[in-house]
C-alpha cells in the first residue's frame, strides 16, 4: 500500500494528484498516516483530513509537520507557531498574513 502511494511522486519528488484515488479510500489512509515512511506521512498530510491532521501536527519530521502547516488550521497554528523548525514557522506566518488579507 505504501509503494502504491509513493507511486504519486514524479522523479523530483514533487507530489501529484493524490487527492482523487485516496479519498475514496479512507480505511488505508487510517493505516498510512502511522506509516514508518516519512513521505508516505507527508502524503497522507497533503490530502488534508482532519482527523489525519490531528495526529500529524506533532510528526518528528520536518516536512510532515510543513504540510501540515500548509493548511492552516487554526488549531494547528497554535501548536506549530513555535515549531523547532525554522521553514515551519515560517508557514505559520504565511498563513497567518494570508488570512488577514482575505477580505471580511
């Protein structure tokens, strides 16, 4: 199942179109997002379920944690502002000065 998911990865590595196929599966994507491979959680953070972030936000990798921040959740933000990471918090603040420009 993991291979399968990776498969989604051009040669650089960028992702692409995982959304379609693994939303229709939400039973894997519960086994995936505790995967021991680190570009398999990223994945699984990419498509952006709660309850996947939910567990997520506190990833020991990097760049699990800045897909995570890509969401910008409000609940996430709070835990990730003072990530260790510095590319992280700097999502967080992307995130934010996104949402002070939306007009409301």
């Amino acid at each position: 199942m993991d291979r399968e998911l990776l498969a989604g990865f051009d040669e650089d590595g960028e992702t692409f179109e995982f959304a379609g196929p693994w939303l229709k599966r939400p039973a894997d994507l519960d086994k995936l997002v505790k995967s021991q491979n680190t570009r398999v959680r990223e994945v699984v953070a990419s498509i952006g379920r709660d309850k996947d972030l939910d567990v997520l936000v506190n990833d020991p990798e990097r760049d699990v944690r800045l897909q995570v921040a890509e969401w910008g959740r409000e609940k996430d933000v709070d835990v990730l502002v003072n990530d260790s990471d510095p590319c992280v918090r700097e999502e967080i603040a992307r995130q934010r000065r996104m949402q002070k420009d939306l007009p409301g």
